[in-house]
C-alpha cells in the first residue's frame, strides 16, 4: 500500500506529538511523585524527631519506664502525629506500638530485620516504604536511634504514616494528566491533518496537473495562493509549462514550415543517416523514384535505388564529409538528376548526417541539345547558300564574267541563293519573335471559310502549275472561331504550301474544317474546330512524323533544299497554333501521303456567338 504524502504528513506529525506528549507525562507525573515524595518523607522525619522528643522525659525520670506507660505515651504521640509510633529495643523487641493493643504487644513480631530498624540501629536513622504487616495499606517507615541514658542501650522510634492520601492523590494527578494529554493529542490530531492537508493540497494540486499535462492535455495550470515554497514551486511550473508550451509552438510551427519547403520544393530531398540510411525524404524524391516514404524509412540507400553511381557517391560522401555533387541517369525512365550531397553534421544513429538534393535536369539537357542542334543546324543552312554564292563570285571574278551565257547563269544562281538565305533569315526572325511572345495574337472572331478560300486562291496557281485536284470539305455550320487573321492565313499557306511540294504533280489535296464535339457531357456541344490538310504525296515514315515540326528538321534535306524548303515553315506552324492554344500534328493519309491536323479550341465567347447563330437560323 502506498501512502499519500498527506497521510504520510499527518501521521509522521502525530506520532511526533504523541511521542512527545507521552514522554512529557512520564516525566511530569514521575517528578511530581518524587516532590510529593519528599514533601511527605519530610514531613514523616519532623513527625519522628517530636515523637522521640515525646518519649525522651520517659528516660529521663528517676524510675525506669514501664511497659503501660511506654505503650501508653506511644499511643499518646501516634494520636498527636495521626501516625503509627512504634519503639523497637536493640534486639529487635517492640517495647510499644500505638496500633497495637496492649494485651498483643507481647506477640507483636521481632522487628530486628525491618529494614530502617536496620539502618537506624547503623547509621541513626533509616526509612522504608512497604505495606503494613499489621494494617496492609502501603506506609512510610522513618525510624531514628534514641539513646535513653547513659549506658542504657539504644533504641529505635520508629513512625510509620499509610500512603493513601498521597497515592489517591498521585492517580488523581495522573487522571488529570492524561485527560489533559488526551485532550492535547485530539488538538494535535486535528492541527496535524490541516497542516498536513493546507501542506499537501498544492502539492497534489500540482501532481494532478502534471498528470494530466504528462497524458496530453496542454493546459497546465496550477492555481494557488501559497506563497512559500510550495508556492514557489508551483510558480517555476507554471512558467516552465508556460515556456514549454512556446517551444513545442515554435517548433512545431518550425516544423510546419519546414515541411511546407519541403512539400513544395520541386527538387527531391533525402536525408540520410551515418549508415546510409533513409530517414527523410519529400514527395518530389517520392514522384522521381517511383517509391513511398513509408517503405523508403530506415532501409539503406543501396538497398532501395540500386544505383550503383548514386551508392558510390553516398559512399564517399559519408566517407569524407564534405560536399560532392554528379548528375545521373535513372534507367527505368531514362530522366536525367544532378545530385547535390552535402554533411549536415549528425554523427550518432538516427541523426541527420547526409542531405542530397537532387535536381531533374531532364528538361535543361533536352532544351540544351536542341539549342545546340540549333546553332549546328542555322551555321549550316546559313553556310550551303554562301558557300554557293561565294564559288559562284569567285568563278565570275576568275573570268566567267567574261562569258555572257555563263555570267547570267552564275548570277541567276547567286540570286536564288540570295533569295534562299533571305528567307531562311525572314523565317528565323519570324520563328524568334512568336517565340520571344513579342508578337500577339489578335483574338476576333473570324469565319474559318472565308480564311480558307483567301489561302486557296493564293496556292491555287501553283496547284494548278502541278496539275494538283484541290478539293474542300467544309462544314457549313462553322462558328467563328477566336484568332488572328493573318497567323492563321499563315498556318494554312505552309500546310498547303508542303502539300503542294512534297506531292507529285497530279496530286489530290484535300482541305477539311469541321466542328469537334466535347466527350463527355450530355449536351453534344462543339468544343474545337479541327482543320486538315490531306495530300497523297510521298508522306512521312512514322518515325519521323514527331519530329517535323522541329526546328531544320527535314525527313529528306537535299529534296527540301531543291524545293526551296528552309525547314522552318513547320515549327512557325506548331508556334502559332500552340499561341491559339490549339494543337498540330501529322498522320498518315490513307491511301497514301500525309494528313496535317490543327485543332483550335472554341472560346466561350465564339461558343456564345454559335448558339446565337443556331438560334437565329432556326
Ligand atoms: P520545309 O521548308 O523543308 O518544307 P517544313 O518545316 O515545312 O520545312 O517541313 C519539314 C519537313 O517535313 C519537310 O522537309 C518534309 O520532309 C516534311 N514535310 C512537310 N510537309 C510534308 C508533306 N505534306 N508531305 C511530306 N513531307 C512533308
């Protein structure tokens, strides 16, 4: 059983009064007895010297005293002292005893071996306290040597006093005494339990709050009023708890934040312990890796990515504690991540000791090949008609100029490839301004047909010139689309144009506009206008049909080239429809050549203005 402290309190105060209280009245009661005591043993020794007084002129008179009288002055002074007078001869006789009768003296017992007849007969007096043989009650004996004359031998007076009064007094006193204590006892009893309990009060108060503060509840609060030390005590917790509380708020608000950073970054983190172990990572690392926190925990680095580079790196980074960086490949989706490793300090298990930040530059790398496909591919194309025209200046100057026929053919050809450099600059300059967004597009409604119709009569002569069939297939309930005249005049002259090139004469070139219903909702409301260039020319092989509206790239470039292609007409193209917010690609045109598609979103306002005119026609 375990004892509150208020109980441990009370009954250690009360064992502590108690004890006290009894050892008080042993003493108290002890030394009154021993006073009274003495008082009484006094008063017995005043009584024995009179009484030896009294019986003195006995001895002193001519005539010794007999028997009767000294029996009779016996009773005469026990009567005057209320004692009992006793007179005991040196052989231990008794001469005369006021208890006594007359007539008994003689079988009154030999008192030689009473103890204070003992004493008196060596020493003058003695004193002993016993009951009585003859009365029973307990009684004081103090005797004295007399000498009754000279040469006579000694005797004893002895004057025995009963006790009775004195020890009726003495269980009074001790009566008194112990009800007092008793009393005492009762009010300690009461004092130690409201000490114990105005002691202990705070401090349960104190234990309950920290119990409950301990399973969770954040409010702690110990209300009191003491101002001692309990006091004191309960003041430092409620300002610990107080101080607590701010650092549990600041470091979860700190790790809130941090969170947050790390939820949002859109590089992936992971942090590693001594071993190599994972002990943190965030959802970007997750979404590159393909793998979940929960079952990325605790495992080894090597064991969870099998990457040989990456292991080697954490290898020697845990080895050398300093910063290393390398890019890696992963082989599942071929994505390219610079792996940023630096220490961050910890050295025991469970600490955070690595941190590698890793940084998709899948798109960098791709964006920097293009560029550099780039500038390869205009030096290029910019090279083939200078170097041409070059030649052709040199030949003129080493004396063809000199040659009439010769001259104009030279010339003719410097200028065609004049004219080809000047439109590859046109269609760069073009290219780079959609791309830099300095151009913008209009947003008006235009009716599709009547754009197509300006188009086809521009390519028509050189259909024609080709003996190309055009045919249209346009949907007669077009709405208007939103857009810029003049772009999307663009995108069809380059469509048709390529139709045109890369189809041999005779060719059919088909020109469709139609309505694309949305998927999905009950109303079958149009959502996009899907434009189409079809030709039965030579195509594209599959493989190469992603790629054609790519900067310079060109499925055959020497017959590009002879048909005055600069390889740029597709990527202005995909540009434009891309700044309507459309989309562009290219498919197989059954039988045979290609089919190009541009699909351009509806706007809400041209989606209006159809419902308007449907309403209107019908
Ligand atoms: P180019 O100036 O060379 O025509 P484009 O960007 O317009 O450049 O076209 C890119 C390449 O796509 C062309 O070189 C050609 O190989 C291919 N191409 C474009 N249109 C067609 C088409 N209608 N039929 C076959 N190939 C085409």
């Amino acid at each position: 059983m375990t004892w509150s402290i208020r109980w441990k309190v009370a009954f250690g105060t009360l064992v502590a009064v108690a004890c006290g209280l009894l050892i008080a009245g042993v003493m108290t009661v002890q030394s009154l007895e021993q006073r009274h005591l003495t008082q009484f043993g006094d008063a017995l020794e005043t009584k024995t010297k009179l009484v030896e007084y009294g019986f003195q002129p006995l001895f002193h008179s001519s005539a010794p005293p007999t028997p009767s009288s000294l029996q009779e002055t016996a009773r005469d002074l026990g009567n005057r002292a209320s004692s009992r007078v006793t007179l005991v001869a040196e052989d231990g006789t008794v001469l005369a005893d006021s208890a006594v009768r007359d007539a008994d003296l003689s079988a009154v017992e030999n008192h030689k071996f009473r103890p204070e007849i003992q004493q008196a007969f060596s020493t003058g007096q003695g004193q002993d306290i016993r009951p009585s043989h003859t009365t029973g009650e307990r009684t004081m004996y103090r005797a004295i040597l007399m000498q009754p004359s000279q040469g006579a031998s000694p005797l004893v007076v002895r004057v025995g006093l009963p006790m009775v009064v004195l020890d009726r007094e003495r269980s009074d006193l001790q009566q008194r005494l112990f009800l007092a204590l008793g009393f005492a006892f009762l009010v300690a009893l009461t004092l130690s339990v409201w000490l114990a309990h105005s002691i202990t009060k705070p401090l349960s108060d104190i234990a309950s709050a920290a119990r409950r503060f301990s399973s969770g509840n954040q409010a702690f609060h110990v209300r009191t009023t003491a101002q001692d030390e309990v006091g004191l005590l309960a003041s430092t917790l409620n300002h610990m708890a107080d101080q607590l509380h701010a650092k549990i708020d600041e470091l979860s608000e700190d790790r809130a934040q941090l969170l947050a950073v790390l939820t949002s970054m859109v590089e992936g983190v992971m942090v590693l312990d001594r071993r190599g172990h994972v002990l943190q990572m965030n959802p970007a690392l997750e979404r590159m890796f393909g793998i979940s926190r929960v079952e990325a925990r605790g495992r080894s680095c090597a064991e969870l990515f099998r990457h040989q580079q990456l292991n080697d790196l954490v290898t020697v980074m845990l080895r050398s504690r300093t910063h290393h960086q390398d890019e890696i490949v992963l082989p599942l989706n071929g994505r390219c991540l610079q792996v940023e490793a630096s220490p961050a300090g910890g050295e025991r298990e469970n600490e955070a000791s690595v941190v590698l930040v890793f940084h998709d530059m899948t798109e960098l790398r791709r964006l920097e090949k293009i560029r550099k496909d780039f500038v390869a591919n205009v030096s290029h194309e910019l090279r083939t008609p200078l170097t041409s025209i070059k030649g052709y200046v040199e030949a003129l100057l080493d004396g063809a100029k000199d040659d009439p026929a010769a001259s104009v053919k030279f010339l003719e050809i410097i200028l065609k490839q004049s004219d080809r450099l000047n439109l590859i600059i046109e269609d760069l300059l073009e290219l780079s301004k959609i791309e830099s967004g300095s151009v913008s597009f209009k947003e008006e409604p235009l009716e599709l047909r009547s754009i197509l119709d300006r188009t086809l009569s521009t390519i028509k002569p050189i259909a024609e010139k080709n003996r190309h069939r055009l045919i249209t297939a346009v949907d007669p309930s077009l709405p208007p689309v939103a857009g810029d005249e003049g772009r999307l005049v663009q995108v069809l002259t380059n469509l048709l144009d390529n139709a045109v090139k890369y189809t041999p004469t005779g060719g059919t070139i088909t020109v469709g506009a139609k309505l694309i219903p949305s998927v999905g909702s009950d109303e079958p409301a149009p959502c996009a206008i899907e434009l189409s260039v079809a030709d039965t020319g030579i195509g594209i092989p599959e493989a190469d049909r992603p790629r054609v509206f790519e900067r310079f790239y060109r499925v055959d470039k020497a017959r590009s080239r002879e048909l005055g292609g600069t390889g740029l007409g597709l990527a202005i193209v995909k540009h434009i429809v891309e700044g309507h917010g459309g989309q562009v690609w290219v498919e197989a045109n059954h039988p045979q050549g290609s089919r190009f598609v541009v699909r351009l979103p509806l706007s809400t306002t041209t989606h209006k203005l159809h419902h308007m005119n449907d309403a209107s026609r019908t």
